[in-house]
C-alpha cells in the first residue's frame, strides 16, 4: 500500500495512457490460450514456458474452441505476437533472435485470466477468517508500535507490516467483495430470466433466490459493522503513537489504511441498501404483476395492443365523478339558556361606625389585669380574650403576649408548661410578677 499519489496524477496516467494508445483486443481463443498456460504453469510450478510448449498449448486451445482451424502453428505465431503488444506475454530469456525464446505470463495476463477463473465470492467463513487474521495482525503492528524506540523499528515493524501484510488482507476483502458483486448481479439475471421463461411458476424460486442473499449480506454487514469499528479503533491507536513519535512515514501509512477499512463499511452498508431497494421492487412486481395474472393473459393483451396501437389507436376515458357526500342523521338540539346572574347594586353608600382601635384596646385590657394581680400570661389571656369578639380570639392571643411582654416582668422556665386559656386555645405559660415601671 503505497502513499496516495499527488492530486496531478490522475490526469498524468490518463494522458499517458492516451499517448501510447494503450489498448486490449482478446479473443475467446486469446483467453482459453492463456487460461490454459495459467493453470499449466500453476500445476506444474512453472515461471516460463518455451517457445515450442506455447504452440502446442495453443494447438490444444485451437482443437476445442475452433476445431477444423487451417494451419494452427502459423496462428499460434501470431497469437503469441499479439498477446505480447499487448503485454500479456513477456520474453525473459533475452536472446532475441539467436534462437527460441522463454515466455512468461505478465501480471496484467495473470489478473485477467483470475477474475475468469477464482470464484472468491465473500462469505461468512470467508470475512469470519480474514477480519480475524487482520484483527490479529493489528494487534501485533500496536504491541511493536507501543515498543518502537528509533525510525528503522518504526520501518520495519509498522510501516512495513501495514504496507504489506494488512494491505494484502484489505486486498482480499476488497476482491472478495466485488466477486460478491458479481454475484448478486448474476442473482438478478437469474431472476429476470426465470421471470421471462416460467413467469407464476418461477415466483418460489425467485423467493428462494431473494432470502438467501437477503440473509448472506445482513451477515456480511453485522460482520462488517463490528469488525472494521475494532480496526479503526486499533489504527487510530497506531496513529496516535506514530504523532506522538513524530513519525510520519508511519502516520500516512495508518490514515491510508484506515480510509481502506472506512471503504469497506461503506461497501456493506451500501450493498445492503441496495439489494434491499431491489428487494422491494421484485415483491412488488411478484405481488402486483405475477400473482395477478399467472396466465400473463393481461400482459400479452397489454403488449399486443401496446404493438397494433399505430393502426388502431386506443385511449383512457375517465368520467370525473363527485366525490361521495355523507350526510349526518339529524339530531335535536336542546337550546340551553345562557348561565346569568340577577343584576345587584355594587355601589353601595357608605355607612357610619363607632371608630374602633382593637389595639389600643387590648394593651389597656392587659395592663387592667395585671393591675388586677393577674401572675401569668394562661390567666391575663383568659381575662382579656373574652372580651373581644370571638372571631379575633386566636389572632388577639399573640398580641395579648406581645403586650405581656412589654409591660410586666416575666419569667419563663426552660420547658415552658402549655395551659389552656378558656375552652379551644392554648399558649406556653409565663409567670408576671407585675408592670414594670417607667
């Protein structure tokens, strides 16, 4: 995984691919010919192949994809000319033209004929196994992080491992997921054909195909979702040490593996998301069209006149129509009068009384008797409150207190006895022992 290129280098490679008018033209027999020498070369662990070994592979390729071909050494010539123009086949003896050459598969020749080849769908097991190893490896990269003292520990225990090894298993999840495209789109061309040839009879089978994807990617994306939280957390960690060492070969290495792992989840969410849109719409057309008309009697009448419309134009008449009125059962009401009072004066004329001073009058009642030998405030209460009237006994006994308090010698024990004054009040009790003098 190497550092992200300039943001020229886009348009560099696009310009230098268009000065050098690269381009790939590979027949079927092309690809059988170097599907033949990929697999040839695996099973017999081979790095070249003679001149003579090409010819016969391609004579063998010409004898099942076109049999009866005329003169299929000549074409087995040419054929590895043109695999070579277009870098699918190298030379690497370099004898030139002293004698015949050793061949090699290019790397471009060997990723075509694997994406024909390898069927890497992602699976359960499959990302079960990859995230845990990566997980691991992560662990390991963090621990030698967490140790590295100098650059070239960084280098070769962080940079290095991310570069390759974690690159390399990100690859594979990544190559992994597009096989898994792939397949949902050959899911879809299954569904559309069935449609085409059964029509009512294929609507089990599409269910069938419909839940069983349903159920594999909802596995994917709860792997997904849980995995890649765990890896972004363990590189951020890695990445928080590679700032805090100054290292920024190793800071850039993290943050271009992380937006790896953010590409990942976004893939999962976005394929679930996806086919589930697609779900929808297959139900919808199953539920809509298919059951509706097993006999597809109705779209054959659709389609045929959808087909004769030229000659015998046909059109929608709609008859506007009302909407529907409801009329209410009619139901008696009951005229409730309106809530009144009878009309008062409210201005009324004043009315003259006797001034009063309630005040005044309780102060000269308390000090009358105490005069009269009155020794506590349960006796000076009962002498006084019966006096005024009885809606002003209760607030009256605070101020008979008050006035207790201001005109005589009191004394009260610690625990000051209640006592009852007349028949429904009652006050803590003080001794008087007569009015102070001015």
């Amino acid at each position: 995984m190497t550092p992200a290129p300039p943001s020229n280098e886009p348009n560099r490679v696009i310009a230098s691919l268009a000065r050098d008018q690269v381009n790939l033209d590979l027949k079927t027999v092309d690809l059988c010919f170097l599907a033949g020498l990929y697999l040839r070369a695996d099973k017999a662990a081979l790095a070249s192949f003679e001149e003579d070994v090409l010819i016969d592979m391609f004579e063998q390729v010409c004898d099942v994809v076109e049999p009866g071909a005329e003169n299929p050494r000549k074409r087995a010539t040419h054929a590895i000319q043109r695999l070579r123009e277009q870098r699918m086949l190298a030379r690497v003896d370099g004898a030139g033209i002293v004698r015949a050459g050793d061949y090699a598969l290019t790397t471009l020749a060997a990723a075509v004929v694997q994406y024909f080849l390898t069927d890497e769908a992602l699976t359960r097991e499959s990302l079960t196994l990859l995230t845990g190893t990566l997980s691991a490896q992560l662990a390991e990269v963090l621990a030698a992080a967490k140790k590295a003292t100098d650059t070239d520990a960084w280098k070769s225990k962080v940079s290095g491992p991310l570069r390759v090894t974690v690159s390399e298993l990100v690859s594979g999840i990544e190559r992994r997921q597009r096989g898994l495209d792939a397949q949902q789109e050959e899911v879809q061309a299954e569904i559309a054909k069935l449609l085409q040839s059964d029509w009512f009879s294929a609507v089990d089978r599409c269910q069938l195909l419909l839940d069983t994807t349903t159920s594999t990617l909802s596995e994917l994306n709860e792997i997904l979702l849980r995995d890649t939280h765990l890896f972004v957390a363990l590189l951020l960690e890695i990445q928080g040490l590679a700032t805090a060492a100054e290292n920024r070969e190793a800071e850039e290495t993290v943050q271009r593996v992380i937006e790896h792992v953010d590409r990942i989840a976004a893939w999962g969410s976005a394929r679930q998301q996806a086919w589930s849109e697609y779900y929808q719409y297959v139900h919808r057309y199953l539920r809509d069209v298919v059951r509706l008309d097993p006999d597809r009697a109705l779209s054959q009448r659709l389609r045929d006149q959808a087909a004769a419309w030229p000659t015998s134009p046909f059109f929608l008449l709609v008859a506007h129509a009302p909407s529907i009125r409801l009329l209410r059962a009619l139901e008696a009401r009951v005229e409730r009068p309106p809530v009144a009072r009878p009309r008062t004066e409210r201005e009324a004329d004043p009315e003259w009384v006797e001034p009063e001073n309630v005040h005044a009058d309780i102060e000269a009642l308390v000090a009358q008797a105490i005069d009269e030998g009155a020794s506590t405030l349960a006796d000076v209460s009962s002498r006084v409150l019966p006096k005024l009237p009885e809606a002003l006994h209760y607030a009256a006994a605070g101020r008979v207190a008050d006035a207790v308090g201001r005109l005589a010698r009191v004394h009260g024990e610690h625990e000051r006895p209640w006592a009852p004054v007349l028949s429904r009040l009652e006050v803590e009790d003080w001794t008087v022992d007569g009015r102070d003098t001015p």
